[in-house]
C-alpha cells in the first residue's frame, strides 16, 4: 500500500470517491490512500450513504480528507471493516496529539464533546473498495454541530503524515500475519 500527500487543495464533492481516482490524480497504481486539504460538498447525486439522502447535508468550509482505495479484497464488508479501522486509528492518532481532548469513537465517526469531528463512508466499485474520511479542520460551513482540529492546536498536516503512516504500518502487519499462519492439518 502507497500513501502520498496531495500538495494541491482539492474541494471534496463525492466524485473523487471512485475507481482508479487516486491513478489519476497521482499515477499512483494499486492499493493507495491519499491526503489532502479542502473544501467538503457532497452533492446529492454523489452521496454514497442512502442515511445522508434525507439529511441536512455534508459540507465544511475546510477538512482533512482521506481517499482510500484497495484493489486487494474488495467486498464491500471488509471495505466497512477498514473504514472502522481507519477510524479508531485516527482516534488514537487524535489522542496523542490532543490527549486531554474529550474525543470517543460511534462507529466510524469521530466526536469530540458533542461536536462531530469526522465523516466517513465505504463503498464497493466493480474493481475496488473506496473509503472517504475526513475531518473538519475549521468548524465554519457545516451543517450539524462539529468539533475540528484547528480548535484542538493540532496542524492538518502532522495529523495527515500520522495516520497515513499508521495505516500502513497496519496494513503491512495484517499481510505479515496472514502470510505466517500456517493451515490446520498442515505438515511441518
């Protein structure tokens, strides 16, 4: 698994949550996750969770977003199983750099107080699994209550720099342990 830092703003809409995105954007082939800054507006035909059609919206005026794409597995349960992953990662990567922050994870959303830090979602494409996740970075443009990391002191781009390190750190452990067991009834 590649990640790699987009230097460029790019203004999250849901289209960037599709198959072979991150090829495009970096030349970046195969399993990859990619992070940026911008602007968060997810128009209604984007909108990948069936719960937010009705609801007031995804927007922020500025968050730290994660594309995630995975070539390797790519059912849509495991997809759902990295993304709560990936979630309770940034938690501990929030509680290192804020650990007095009152932060708590619901699923795959991250809190702080009763202001909600993250989104997330994960979806299946016919040749990949894609996860979002983001959080707000300013607590401006959103809809509903949120908490963000300005307000925490901690920079976006360390925030960034830790998790992609994590997640693949994670990932290349998970691989070291599938690769190592050893099959029931298998000789030695």
């Amino acid at each position: 698994m590649i990640a790699h830092w987009l230097e460029r703003q790019i203004a999250y809409d849901g289209s960037q949550l599709r198959a072979h995105w991150i090829l495009a954007e970096t030349g970046i082939a195969g399993d990859a996750m990619v992070a940026f800054l911008g602007a968060c507006r997810v128009t209604q035909d984007e909108m990948a969770d069936l719960a937010d059609l009705d609801g007031p919206g995804i927007a922020s005026d500025q968050m730290l977003h994660f594309v995630w794409e995975c070539f390797t597995e790519t059912g849509l349960l495991l997809a759902v199983h990295r993304q709560r992953l990936l979630s309770a990662t940034a938690l501990e990567v929030l509680r290192a750099l804020a650990p007095t922050a009152a932060a708590r994870r619901e699923g795959d959303d991250i809190y702080v107080g009763e202001g909600k830090l993250s989104i997330s979602i994960a979806t299946a494409s016919p040749v990949s699994s894609l996860i979002h996740f983001a959080l707000n970075v300013t607590r401006t443009g959103a809809p509903v209550r949120v908490a963000c990391l300005e307000e925490l002191s901690i920079d976006s781009r360390r925030f960034a720099a830790e998790l992609l390190s994590r997640t693949v750190s994670e990932q290349q452990s998970i691989a070291v342990a599938r690769s190592k067991v050893r099959a029931k009834g298998e000789w030695r």
